[in-house]
C-alpha cells in the first residue's frame, strides 16, 4: 500500500476515515473530469464530499480493493 500514500484524494480518505467517516458512495461524472466520494460519519451523522479527477478516483478504488 506504499504506492498510495503521496495520492492526495488516499490520504483525505485516510483522514475522513480516522475521523470515523466511511465511504457511502462514489461516482464518476460522465460529462466532466470529475470522481466524487461520498463519505458519512454514523456516529455525528456528518457527511463529507471530497472530490478530485478521475485518474485520482481510479487510484482510490484501487486503494480501496486493497485494503
């Protein structure tokens, strides 16, 4: 999991994820360059977006697949 650890969206993930948030939903848009997760914490019932490029999302689910 070395690889990941200098892509910005893995460690806003990383981040949201120690602070008790847990990915809810990610999407692609089809008609621009954007990934978008979705992320909410069910204990403070927060939520929290964090955006980024497709390349960037694809790096994501691959980090997510890993784990």
């Amino acid at each position: 999991m070395k690889e990941f650890t200098d892509v910005p969206i893995v460690k806003d993930f990383k981040e949201a994820y120690k602070n008790g948030f847990r990915c809810v939903y990610y999407e692609e848009d089809q008609n621009s360059d954007n990934f978008n997760v979705y992320l909410k914490n069910f204990e403070t019932e927060k939520t929290k977006t964090i955006k980024s490029t497709k390349e960037e999302g694809e790096i994501l689910k691959k980090y997510l697949n890993s784990i």
